[in-house]
C-alpha cells in the first residue's frame, strides 16, 4: 500500500486525502480568463506547477506534523476567504471557442496526509534528498477534456519518525505566479500563528486523524502522484520600473526574446525549440501562446534594449525561509522548483502587483 520509495527503500505512506474549502461559501464568485491556444494538447501549460518544500524539526511534545495538518484544516480555510480563487477550478467558457476560466467555485485545496519510516536528520543528509523530495510535494496532472475536477493548488504535511515533519505546496502556474503564491504562504502563516498562539489550546486539534482513524484501519492508501524531480533550469528577470505598455504583445514576445537570450548564457543551455508564453496579472486574465524559435522570435531580441535588467538564479527573494507554523520556529529547508515539461520550455510575464512598488515586471524564463 506504500506510495514509492522516498530514500534508501524508506517507503511514503498516505494516510489521508482531505479537501479544505474556504470558511464562509464565497459570494459573489470571482473569475479570470484563460486565453490558450485552441489545441491544448500541444502545450505542456497544463502541467506546468510551482512547488515548495518546508522541512521542521520537531519544536517539543506536542508538536507533529499531524498537529500541524489538523491546525492547517482550520487555518487554510480562513486564508481562502481573502484568496478564494487558489480553492476554485478551471473550466471551459461556453462563449470562446476553447478558452478556460478560474472560478472561485468553492471546491477546494487537496490536503494529503502522509509518513515516512525516515528521520528528518538523515533525509536532510541524504545525498539524494534533492530527487527524494519531490515525494514530499503531491500532484495530479489535469486534462484539457476535464480539467474542472482537478484540484489546481495541493498541500501534503509528510510526518518523519522522529517527530519532524515537512509541508509541501503544489500550484498550477496557470492559478498564480511564484511571488503571489509565496505572498499567499506569508499571509495564511499570519493567520495560523494568530489562531494557534494561545497558551490555552487543546492538545490536540479538531482533525487529528491518529484519534479520527478507525481501529484495524489501513496505514496507508495507494496513490499515484506523478510528480518527480525533473525540476527545471530557471532565471529570474526584473526590471527596475514600469517602463512599456503592457497590453503590447510585440512588447512580450520581444522581452521573452531578449530574457532567452541572457538565461541560456546564465545556464549554457539552449530553450528548447517551442516554450509557452504565459502572460498574467495577480489574479487576472491570462493569456497563453506557443513560441517557436525558428519562426522568428530568435531575432526579436534585438528590437528592444533594456536597462537595468537584473537575474537570479535562485528562489531566495521570495522570503520564504521565514515561512512559520508554529511561531518563531523556522523551517531548515526550503526547496523551490518549477517542474520541467519534455520538449518545451516555459516564459511567464508578470506584471508589478503593486503600482507604488519599484520593481516593475518579472520574467521568469524556465527550460525543459
């Protein structure tokens, strides 16, 4: 009934699978479009997904990871009134010709509940761990035929046998960009260390399965996640300001043109010869074309000049190394990637999510 191997023969168990849905129905639903291309299968946008993993050592006795995932039941529910959309669904617009739709339908974030025969101490010194972790994060592909059943945001708390305990997030990058989703991490934080910091709190939380399961019960439930650590190479770009139109789309697929250009000297690789280009406002319409190098985009790079263009190559400014559930206590890894799709590379425009801040777009350039 075991999940996979998570290191060394160590096998992952799912214990649990539950949906968490916002506090309070949410009213009047809220939406954005999906501009794709009329062949969805020829596009990996549907697959493509941020993850991050948080791994925390066990803070005193009644701190476990299923103390966590019980207290994330009730807390996550609470970050989803302000965020309703991250708990909703694509689905198909009946007036477009293919196009999709994020509705705030209320459906809910996945919640997966899993152990591991494993202590935090040796994964972390696993030689492997940068593979093994991605058994730590849980998806399940959607398709273009039904995708308004599929969850688009996941989140698995892994117990380790000595009591440490690691949260991973999975989210659709057609719902969020990385820097509004680490916003959203932030937040829901605040929420659950101002629900959970009284000295007078039960010891245990509402939903706690070890007392919620049956006796007899099963350990574990075969699932199948297909998530694996192919993680892509990516490079992120910002700019200083706001300074082009940004409803241009010769605008956008220069600024992609020009972004390839310096990440494959960054990474000395190639993008590979078709990418989407994904174009999204927080929480806005998207808008989602399939480049080619050889039809022309390779010169396009010379048509715009750019400064003060700066790149990283690293998560670290999204701040999320601060990330805690328990209050004051940090987590002792944080491992962030965008999963890589075979044969196709990946270009996301975004625009400032603040009009007062200085930093204008990011681009963050992802290769197969």
């Amino acid at each position: 009934m075991a999940l996979s191997s998570l290191s060394n023969g160590n096998k992952l168990n799912v214990a649990a699978v539950q949906t968490v849905v916002p506090t309070k129905p949410t009213d009047p639903r809220e939406s954005f479009r999906v501009t794709v291309p009329h062949n969805l299968s020829s596009t990996g946008i549907l697959r493509r997904r941020f993850h991050v993993v948080f791994c925390y050592n066990k803070a005193g006795d009644e701190d476990s990871g299923w103390v966590v995932a019980g207290r994330i039941k009730e807390s996550l529910g609470r970050a989803l009134q302000e965020q309703p959309l991250l708990a909703g669904r694509l689905r198909r617009r009946g007036d477009s010709g293919g196009d999709l739709e994020v509705v705030s339908n209320d459906s809910g974030v996945r919640l997966v509940e899993a152990s591991v025969e494993l202590k935090l101490a040796d994964f972390l010194e696993s030689k492997d761990k940068n593979d093994a972790e991605a058994e730590l994060v849980f998806w399940e592909d959607f398709t273009e035929h039904n995708p308004q059943f599929s969850p688009l945001f996941y989140v698995q708390v892994t117990n380790f046998i000595c009591g440490g305990y690691s949260i991973g997030i999975s989210c659709s990058l057609l719902l969020v960009d990385p820097f509004i989703l680490s916003n959203f991490l932030k937040r829901w934080a605040d929420i659950h260390n101002t629900m959970f910091s009284r000295t007078d709190l039960p010891e245990f939380p509402t939903f706690y399965l070890p007392k919620l399961r049956k006796p007899g019960s099963s350990p574990g439930l075969q699932m199948g996640s297909n998530v694996r650590k192919n993680a892509a190479q990516t490079v992120i770009f910002k700019l200083p300001k706001k300074i082009f139109e940004f409803d241009d789309d010769n605008v956008h697929k220069n600024l992609a043109a020009l972004c390839i250009d310096e990440a494959e000297r960054e990474v000395a690789a190639k993008m590979a010869s078709n990418f989407s280009l994904v174009v999204k406002a927080p929480f806005e319409d998207a808008k989602v074309e399939i480049c080619s190098r050889q039809e022309g985009l390779e010169s396009s790079a010379g048509n715009i000049v750019v400064s003060g263009l700066s790149c990283a190559r690293t998560w670290d400014e999204l701040g999320l190394e601060n990330i805690c559930l328990n209050e004051g206590k940090k987590p002792v890894r944080v491992s962030c990637w965008i999963n890589a799709v075979v044969d196709e590379g990946c270009v996301m425009i975004i625009p400032p999510s603040d009009e007062k801040s200085n930093v204008g777009l990011k681009i963050i350039v992802s290769f197969t």
